[in-house]
C-alpha cells in the first residue's frame, strides 16, 4: 500500500508538471499568436519605402543585393514566397516577415522560460517586446530585421539552454546560427561578446569539454558559408541586379564588409555620440510606454541584487549594439538597436516575477495578483494601441501607385533614371518583378559609377526620362518637357544648358499637400529635396521671395543635416544673399565639423562680402585640414591678392595649381597677381594656359584685353575684350575693359553705354564709377559727373583719382 501511495504521488507530481509545461508553451503560442495577429492586421499589402523594394526583388529574383548582400534572406524569402500560394509576391515578403517576428516572440518566452522566470512574466515580457514601435515596424514590411531578431533569439536561447544543462547540442546549435545570422545581417558581431562569456563559463562550470569548440567553429564556418552565395550568382550573365559584381574577391571583400558605409561610423564628435545617446534613451521611454521602461528598469534592478550574473550578461548583450547605434551616422539607425533591446524582455518579466518571489513563503501571493495582472496589462496594453496607430501599412498604397504613374507615362523602350531613397526600388520591383511595363528599364542614378556613365546613358538614347531635373547637372546641353509625372530629356547640341524647372516639382508638392497620406511615402527629407529644388529653380528665375520660402522650408525639413544645410547656402551664396548663406554654412559646420565643403564655403561667402581678414582668418583656422579640394587656395589667394599680398596670393594659386593642373581658374588668377606685380610676360603665359585649358574661359580673354590696352594695343585689346563678351556676356569686367579703350579712343558716348552696362551686370565699384564720371563730364555733363564721383568715393574713401576728378568737378559746378 505505502510503496502504491508513493508511486500515484510521484505520478501525480510528473502529470502536474506536464500540465505546466503544456500550459507553458500554450502561453508562449498564444503570445506569439496575439503578435503575429497585430503584424497581420497592419501588414503592408504592397511595397513599402526604403529598401523593402529592392529587397523583396532581390529575393525573388535571387539576384544580389546593394551591401552586404543578404544572402540568407534571399534564400529563405524565396522559399517562403514559392511556399505561400496567395498574394502578390512583396505581399507574400512582407508575410515572411512577420512569420519570423512571430517566432522571435516565441524564442524570446522559451528563453524567459529557460531562465527560470514564471510563463505569465515571460510572456509578458516577450509580447511587450515583440509590439514594441521599431520592432512591430520591421514586421509588416519586406527587411531583413525581422529574420535578424529572429536569428539573434534563436542563438540566445540556445546558449541558455548550454549554460542551463550543458547540452552540446544547442551549444553547436548556437555557434551554426552564428554563422548564419552573420548570412543576414554582419551586426551579428556585436553579440560575440555574451557569446565567448557564455561559452567561457560553460567550460568552467564542467558542462562542456574543450573538445567541442573545433565542431562548433566548423559548424560557424559553415553557417558562414551562406555569403558564397553571392560570387556564385554575380557570375550569372545579364543577371538583372548584380550589386557591386563581387565576383573578384577584392570586390567580394569591399561588398561583404560593407566597406562604402565605413566613413558613416565612429566620425562623430563626443558631442554628437552623447546626443544620440541621450535621443536612444528617448526612444526607450517611447518603445516600452513609460510604465514599461518603469518596470524594465526595476527588473533590472530586481537582478542586479539576486541574478547578478545572469544582469551581467543580459547588459553585455545589450551595450555593444548600443555603443555602436550611437556611433553610426543613418537615418533609420534605429533598427540596428533592436537586437540589443531583447534584453528587456527579461527586465520586464523580472518586474513582474520579482513580487510573488519574495512573499511566496509568506502566504501572501493573492495580495499582488490584481497589481501584478493590471501592471501586465499596461505593459500589453499600452505599446499594442500605440503600435497600431504609428505602424498600420494597411492602406500603404500611395507609394507603388505613384510607381505606377510614372511606369505609365514614358514611351515604349524609354529608361528612366530615378533617385533617393524611396522610389526607385518600388519602380524596380513593379518593373522586375510584377512585370509591368517590362520595355522600360529603370535606373536609379546615385547607383550609377560616375557623371560620364550618366551622360553616355542621354547620348545613347533618345527615350530618356528623369523623375527630378536637378539629377542632371552634369549632362550635356539638354531640353526638357514634363510629361505625366516625369520629364523627358532630349539631349542635342545648341542649347541653353539644362535649368531648374520648377514646374512639375511644384505638380508633385500640389499633390503632396492634398494628400496627407504622401507623407507617409515620402520622407522629410524627400520632402526637402523637393523644396530645395523649387527653391533653387525660383533661384535661376530671380524670384527671390518664392526661393527664399521653399528653401526655408528645405532647411526645417532638413533638421540640422549638414550637408541640407551647405547646399542651400550654396543657393544663397549664388543669388548673392551673403548673410543668409553665411549663416546656414555656419549652422552646416556646427552640425559637422568634418564636412570639408562647408569649411571652404565660409571663406568663400566672406570673399563675396569683401572682408577679407574674416576669409583669412576661416582659412588660418582650417590649416591642417586635408581637403583634397585645391579651390581653398584659390579662395585665400584671392583674398591675399585684394589686400594687397601678392607674394602670398601667388603661392596660394601655386599650390592650387599643384594639386591640380588643370585648374584653369587657378592660373588666370595667378596672372592677375603676376600683372599686379609688375610680371605681364608671366601674366600672360598664365593667361595663355588657362585657355589652354579652358577654350571657353571669358576672364583670361579679359586680363589679355587690359594687358594689351596698357601697352597701347587697341586693336588687340579690342579683339579680345570682344571675345570675353562673345563667351560670357555676364562678365561685367569685359564691358568695363570695353569702355576703357572707347574711352582711350575718345568715343565717349560708347564709352557711357560699356559702363553702364558693366555697372548693371555687377561691376558698381569705385573704379568702373569714376570711368564713367569722366564719361560724362566729357559728354557735357558735369552734374552728373559730380554725383557718380561722390558714390564712387563713398564705395571707396581713399580712392585717389576719384578724388581727384571730384575735385575737378566741384571747381566747374561752382563756376
């Protein structure tokens, strides 16, 4: 009787804790199943922005991706999509994506679970994770993160279950996922840290041999393996998208290690690192909702007193993706915290457990039941509405039907050359792979190696089409036509070089403002390039006050971007608004300090406004500076050369030359000083070797005309103060060289005519005002003399013939 008592006993405790288990993995489904239902809910039923595009062509085609290719999700998200017999194929993507959050929801319980934490904290904990803003975002579209955080839960719960019961097993399960995650995405170093500790106190605790590191770095090598994938496919003839070719091991290399990307990460300044910092620390508080960052943080508090090296090694998973995030330049740098952000599933659950712990042996666990389920149900609760307001793509249409109109519009065998970030990859899935309007080939223009490529693809074809006119600054003389929501470029000979228009980019902001969901398509920062090309066409046209509101709205839009904020300076700088480009270039520099051209700009917009000291100065405090630009030379040089400095003018337009020969600038203004100084002859071979350069350079022309002039050649002088007009008739230097050998001539009317002209092209300094005084004075008109004489003079106080001629005049006015 006894031994049958103790048997049903011993029986009854298995059933039990069967049952527990069983209920277990029940609330891991069901949580795994709420999640996947809010994914499913809010997916995205086309393409999305970005690079869910290219991503989802990549895959189904299996061509090869931009950096660092991807190879496991292209395999696996074919086989997934071949699987799946309903929807379209970036529908079927999309799904895939929310099938691995799924399950990374369910690894993330089974390894609270592992860890000894109560199902319902561990569910918890892992659902609030799994609805979380970043997370539940990478889960309704076509990006390889969902399969990252899938992949980094997987390698967790199996180094759990190693550390748990020494299992080789998982721990070779482990070291295989490594290898493959590095396959998706190369972040998956930053979680080697927890690895080798992981692994190292497996060892020590006698629960492994050393014996089974050999098969475990094989089996890594293996999962590794995945990225041969790439060579592999690039040697496919006429493959559709063959990203960087990486067929040679150098370019395998440079596309594996995303070698391009290098200068975005660890160039900040301490300042910047602590910025982002403290925005990652905002982003939490708005990830978790702020009960859920609340408990996370006293869950971890919670360890850190009675777990502390299970603390220990939930931090080290977390910090190295936090320290990298915080150093890495990009826009979307929030995706890349997600892995290091799985820790809080643990924290969370840790807060809920905590409680019913440390009163369990007091009989008192019904008193924290209501707080505990009402703090979970926050938890839950708060993220999955705040989740489904910011993360519902459901009606995401707007950006593959604006793909849609453009596929639409060009002629049959057209290319068009397209740009960004946001539509060029949903036109290359809708053209790839849904096939529509397969005779046109589409073409994203920054992907292109270099201006000559571009301008060959114009001079080729006569089909060609461009979605913004300002991609095309370095192409040949071209036409424009806008045509549906594109413009068609005609590239022939004797035309006026291409210009901003403005028109159809002020169509695509009209439609922007009566169509909110635009925005959720377009970027801010599409929305600024827009502006800013408005602003820049209203520039060419001489509308300052309509380019002045676009581009303020460019630089809102542009929050703080250096590189925003240089290139509307710029416009400013060329409409001749010098303080409000000095302003945005000094906004520009404070953002990045590394920016090279703002360095330059600044001196430049200083030389504009003609205090020279304050160019000198910029350019004094950039010493040291490699710029790789010789055009910060030229700009001291010039400023040297206004003072009066000519040793030191000439060296600067020296070394200019040095680093660049062929900078024809460089060398006509070296002639400049070198007439300054009394060196016509080395003058003129400058002069003569910047048109050597330059054919079509005016000022060399004009420099040679007042040479010849000053040594009483009229009829040279003439000839190639003529010639400067012929090839640049803005110069106002030429009219003014002009009126001087009418005036030297004793043609003074024409003389009048060259001056004024000159005055109106720019010219209104103290020089060209006092020529045309004298004009005047021998036209008769003394009146007049005496009234330029006096602006001239208040231009330049000291100006000694100025003064003279007012002099003069004074004395015939009073008699």
């Amino acid at each position: 009787m006894g031994t049958r008592k103790v048997s049903i006993s011993a029986s009854g405790i298995l059933a039990r804790r069967l049952n527990q288990r069983n209920m277990a993995a029940m609330l891991g489904i069901a949580t795994s199943i709420l999640c996947f239902a809010a994914y499913v809910k809010t997916l995205c039923p086309g393409v999305y922005v970005g690079d869910s595009g290219e991503i989802a062509s990549v895959a189904w085609m299996l061509d090869v991706g931009h950096p660092t290719g991807y190879p496991l999700y292209s395999m696996l998200g074919r086989a997934f999509a071949m699987l799946v017999p309903f929807g379209a194929i970036v529908f079927r993507m999309n799904l895939f994506s929310a099938v691995c959050a799924a399950f990374a929801v369910f690894l993330l319980f089974r390894a609270g679970i592992r860890l000894g934490l109560p199902s319902g904290a561990a569910a918890v904990g892992a659902g609030a994770v799994g609805l979380s803003l970043t997370f539940w975002s990478q889960s309704v579209i076509s990006e390889v993160y969902a399969l990252h955080v899938m992949l980094i839960c997987a390698i967790l719960f199996c180094m759990i279950s190693t550390y748990q019961s020494g299992s080789v097993r998982h721990f070779y399960m482990a070291w295989f996922l490594v290898g493959l995650s590095f396959g998706n995405h190369l972040s998956t170093v930053l979680i080697m840290p927890v690895m080798a500790v992981g692994s190292v106190l497996a060892f020590t605790k006698r629960r492994l041999s050393l014996s089974s590191v050999l098969p475990a770095s094989i089996l890594c090598v293996l999962g590794g393996s995945v990225y041969l994938y790439l060579p592999i496919r690039s040697l496919i003839p006429g493959l559709p998208g063959n990203w960087g070719n990486p067929r040679t091991l150098d370019a395998f290399i440079y596309h594996v290690t995303g070698k391009q990307f290098g200068n975005l990460m660890f160039t900040q300044s301490s300042g910047e690192v602590l910025t982002n910092l403290a925005q990652y620390l905002k982003s939490l508080y708005q990830e978790l909702t702020p009960v859920g960052l609340f408990a996370a943080i006293l869950g971890l508090v919670s360890m850190l007193k009675s777990r502390r090296s299970l603390a220990g090694l939930l931090l080290l998973a977390w910090a190295p993706f936090v320290f990298w995030g915080i150093n890495y330049d990009v826009a979307d740098v929030e995706v890349f915290f997600l892995p290091g952000s799985l820790a809080f599933s643990t924290f969370l659950a840790a807060a809920l457990w905590t409680p019913m712990r440390i009163k369990r042996g007091l009989g008192q666990r019904s008193v924290f039941v209501v707080p505990i389920a009402a703090a979970a149900l926050l938890i839950l609760v708060a993220p999955l509405l705040l989740g489904y307001y910011h993360n519902n793509r459901s009606n995401h249409t707007v950006g593959q039907g604006y793909a849609r109109m453009m596929l639409d519009t060009p002629i049959e065998g057209a290319t068009i050359y397209t740009f960004g970030w946001s539509s060029p990859f949903v036109l290359r899935y809708l053209n790839s792979v849904e096939e529509i309007r397969p005779d046109i080939d589409v073409k994203i223009n920054w992907s292109m190696r270099n201006a000559a490529e571009r301008k060959l693809g114009l001079s080729k074809s006569p089909k060609v089409y461009y979605e913004f006119p300002s991609q095309l600054d370095d192409a040949p003389s071209c036409e424009l036509t806008p045509e549906g929501v594109l413009f068609h470029i005609t590239c022939v000979n004797d035309v006026e070089p291409l210009r901003a228009d403005s028109t159809l980019t002020r169509v695509k902001l009209d439609l922007i403002d009566r169509n909110e969901t635009w925005f959720d398509w377009l970027s801010l920062a599409v929305l600024g390039k827009i502006n800013y090309m408005l602003g820049a066409a209203e520039a060419e046209e001489g509308n300052v006050t309509l380019m002045k509101e676009h581009l303020l709205k460019a630089e809102t839009l542009g929050e703080g971007n250096a590189g925003v904020l240089n290139n509307i300076g710029s416009i400013y700088l060329q409409a001749g608004l010098y303080s409000d480009a000095l302003r945005l270039f000094e906004a520009a520099h404070e953002a990045d300090q590394n920016f090279v051209l703002v360095g330059m700009n600044i001196p430049a917009c200083y030389l504009k406004m003609g205090n020279y000291d304050a160019v000198l100065q910029s350019y004094q405090s950039l010493q040291g500076v490699d710029f790789g630009y010789p055009y910060i030379h030229v700009i001291a040089g010039d400023a040297y050369s206004k003072i009066g400095q000519y040793e030191l003018a000439a060296a600067e337009y020296e070394r200019a030359i040095e680093m660049e020969p062929e900078l024809a600038s460089a060398h006509n203004n070296l002639g400049t000083t070198y007439d300054s100084m009394g060196r016509s002859k080395d003058a003129i071979e400058e002069y003569k070797r910047a048109l050597g350069i330059d054919p079509q350079f005016a000022s060399p022309y004009n420099n040679l005309a007042t040479i010849a002039l000053r040594q009483g050649e009229m009829e040279t002088a003439t000839k190639f103060a003529r010639k400067a007009i012929e090839l640049d008739p803005s110069l106002c230097e030429a009219y003014s060289t002009l009126g001087n050998i009418k005036s030297m001539a004793g043609r003074y009317d024409e003389a009048e005519t060259l001056y004024t002209q000159a005055i109106k092209k720019g010219c209104c300094n103290a020089s060209v005002l006092n020529n045309l005084a004298v004009a005047a004075l021998k036209l008769g008109d003394p009146v007049r003399a005496r009234s330029l004489l006096e602006a001239a003079l208040s231009l330049e106080p000291n100006y000694e013939q100025a003064i003279t001629n007012l002099a003069i005049v004074k004395g015939i006015t009073v008699n």
